[in-house]
C-alpha cells in the first residue's frame, strides 16, 4: 500500500493519533460492468399519510411527491431509464407495479427502485418498513417490508 505515517496531537490534556499513508502509484484496474440492455426505475414519492397522527395532526411531507417526479425525470432524460412514477400510493398499487416490472423485465434488464417518504421500524431488530399512502403504523398489512420486495 505504500509508507504509513503516524502523527500524535496532544491537546487540553487529551491525546489523538492520526494515521497517514503515501501511497505508491500503481497501474488502474480495468471494471467489469454488467450487460444492462434495459434500465428500468420505479420512482415512488409518498407526502400524504391520512392515517398517521402525531399530536393530532396528519401527518405530511410535502416534498416527497415533487422529490420523486424530479428524480424520474432526471432518470428518464439524463440517464435513458424507462420510469414508472407513483405518487401517494398504497401498498397494493407498489406490489402491482413490481410484479409488472418483474413480469416484463428480461435477464440483461436492471432495476433501480427509488422511494421518497417515511419509514421505520416496527420492533426493534425488525425489518424496516416503507410506510406508504394508506399506511397504518398498527396494521401490518398496509405497511412495505424490505423482505416483501426480496422476493419480487
């Protein structure tokens, strides 16, 4: 890796140690990049929470419908991905949309999933949850789970 250095700071009665190394120049290594023949983005953007409360009052975000439609956007013009935008959607309209996406995804296609909006989790050492459109912190069934998308 080339020489390290070591540097030690004494200040107000306490010590640090900074390390450092020179590093040798060496030849660049060459990336292997996936055939992607495809790229496909599900942009979802969630700023209305009807059934979330907190101190009596619903709960919004009100940036993340706009966050999202700027993401797919710069996605579709910048960068050639083929968008599919969902604002304030439910649990169901999201499962929907993935297995589309999964049904006509070929094997050299990618997909990139892009979420704007609220999530947590519900016990601790729990999977974390996407809370969307309809969500209901007590209701499971409404929430999103990183396992459910596993294996979609």
């Amino acid at each position: 890796m080339g020489k390290r250095h070591v540097s030690q700071f004494r200040h107000g009665g306490g010590c640090a140690r900074l390390w450092t190394w020179s590093l040798q120049p060496r030849e660049p290594r060459r990336a292997v990049l996936p055939d992607i023949r495809r790229k496909w983005a599900l942009v979802i953007g969630v700023d209305e929470y009807p059934k979330v409360t907190v101190g009596g009052q619903t709960v919004r975000m009100p940036s993340a419908g706009h966050d999202a439609r700027a993401v797919g956007r710069a996605l579709r013009t910048d960068f050639g991905y083929i968008t599919s935008e969902l604002v304030n959607p439910t649990r169901s309209q999201v499962v929907q949309r993935l297995n589309m996406l999964a049904a006509i995804a070929q094997p050299h296609d990618s997909l990139l999933v892009f979420f704007s909006g609220y999530g947590f989790s519900v016990a601790q050492g729990a999977d974390a949850v996407w809370a969307l459109s309809a969500a209901d912190p007590q209701d499971g069934r409404t929430l999103l789970s990183h396992a459910h998308l596993e294996p979609l």
